[in-house]
C-alpha cells in the first residue's frame, strides 16, 4: 500500500488527476491548492465553473489551514456516523472552483480509507468528485464509470474495483451562527 501511496502523492504533486476509491464514491480529484490542476479537473468533467468542487481533508488541523474560522464545536459538529460534507462560509488557500464565487468552501474528512492515507501521506487537501461527467449519474460501481473518464484521467488507483459504492456524502451548509442546513 505505501508504494500506492508515494506513487499516488508524486502525481498530485505533479499536477495529474486521480480517479480513486473514496469512502463513498468512486472519486476524480487533484491537488485542490493547485489551479491548473483543478481547471484541468472541470474541464475533464464537463462541469461548469459555477459548481464548485468538494475537498477531503485528513484532519481538524489540515482543516484550519483552509478555512477562515472553525466554530467552536467544530470537533462536535464533525461527529457522525454517515459521511457528511460541510460547507464553511469562508475557504482560504485553495483553488478557485474550490473555493466558490461567494467565498464558500465544501470541505470533508473522510473514513478511514485508501483516500485519508494518501491526503495524510500528501499533506495538502485532495478535490473529490464523483467520477461522472456532469449532469450524468454517479457511477455505484467502477464498472459504470464513463469511458470518456477512464481515458482521459491522469492516473487509476487500481484498488477496490468490485466494490459497489455507498451513497455520496450528505452536504450541510454551516452558518455564522453554528448551526446546520441541510444542502444534499
């Protein structure tokens, strides 16, 4: 696994795209702090740029890095069960398309998985998406990933292929008062 790892790290750090096995999904992702990475990423999908992209980060330190002000009960809020996405009202040291128009940013922290080993081992945030061109359905299965994806993303983790994914993170906007609504 840490030869996956190190492989994996040097083509972020080179700028190249994954396509990897996440907690939930099968993922697309990048290095979210380098903006021709991320660019190369919307083009990839055929996303428009107004859709701002997810980050996975490994931990409440990585976290504060690249958002303007954590609440208090950020560890409280961070405490489920199910994958959950939360968007802060202000990202910071991340691409544009992460970082949203408004200045928001939709950051999670995954479950143990292959992905938190390679964010840990990158030591910067990783763009997740799911692995569809936009407007399509999101693949369950590495099996029903698009044809277009697999020949034009950088790299394949070839992990976990049997695998029938979960269902992608649930989405909560955090307001400036602390509490929670739901967005997805």
């Amino acid at each position: 696994m840490m030869a996956e790892i190190k492989k994996y790290t040097k083509a972020l750090y080179s700028g190249k795209s994954l396509l990897y096995p996440a907690d939930t999904i099968w993922g697309l992702g990048c290095d979210a702090t380098n903006q021709k990475a991320v660019n190369a990423l919307f083009a990839l999908k055929k996303r428009p740029l107004e859709k701002p992209l997810i980050a996975l980060v490994d931990s409440v330190d990585m976290l504060s890095k690249y958002v303007a002000n954590l609440p208090e009960n950020i560890e409280e809020l961070l405490q489920s069960d199910r994958p959950t996405t939360l968007v802060y009202p202000q990202g910071k040291g991340l691409a544009n398309g992460v970082i949203s128009q408004n200045g928001n940013v939709a950051i999670r922290i995954p479950k143990p998985c292959f992905a938190l080993d390679l964010i840990s081992a990158f030591g910067k945030p990783l763009v997740s998406t799911s692995a569809n061109l936009s407007g399509k359905p999101i693949p369950a299965a590495y099996s029903e990933i698009d044809p277009y994806i697999l020949a034009h993303v950088d790299e394949i983790v070839p992990l976990e292929k049997d695998r029938i994914a979960s269902i992608p993170s649930r989405v909560l906007l955090l307001n400036p008062d602390g509490t929670l609504k739901p967005l997805r």
